[in-house]
C-alpha cells in the first residue's frame, strides 16, 4: 500500500502516546469474495532501558484475520 510520507509518523514518543490513550488500531483487508474483514486488536509500547523497541499487537488464532 502507497504511504505518502507526509502521513507516516517516525516519532515513537508520539506513536506510543496515541497508542496509550487509543490501545486498540483497526485491522481492515478484503476477503477473497471481495467483502471487508474487520478486526480490532489491542496494541502496546514495548520498550528495552527506558527505549522504545517496537509496538506490538495481539491476534487470536481463532480470528479469520490469522488463517
């Protein structure tokens, strides 16, 4: 998918804020029949010595999104 990079935020501080005040992102992408699968997934901030390392989401394997 084409990003403009005018809208990719690089700044970790500020993506583990929005994270921290909004802990669940949208996960959106179209079934094989063309119709859209939605699922909602918890995300937190991980961070290694105070460093922020990576931001990390959760999916269940029942969830069709994991098939």
């Amino acid at each position: 998918m084409y990003r403009p990079h005018y809208t990719q935020e690089k700044n970790k501080k500020d993506i583990c804020e929005l994270a921290d005040k909004y802990p669940f992102v949208t996960l959106i992408t179209a079934t094989t029949e063309g119709q859209a699968a939605v699922t909602h997934l918890p995300v937190v901030c991980e961070f290694k010595n105070e460093e922020i390392v990576a931001v990390r989401g959760h999916i269940a394997k029942a969830n069709p999104h994991y098939q």
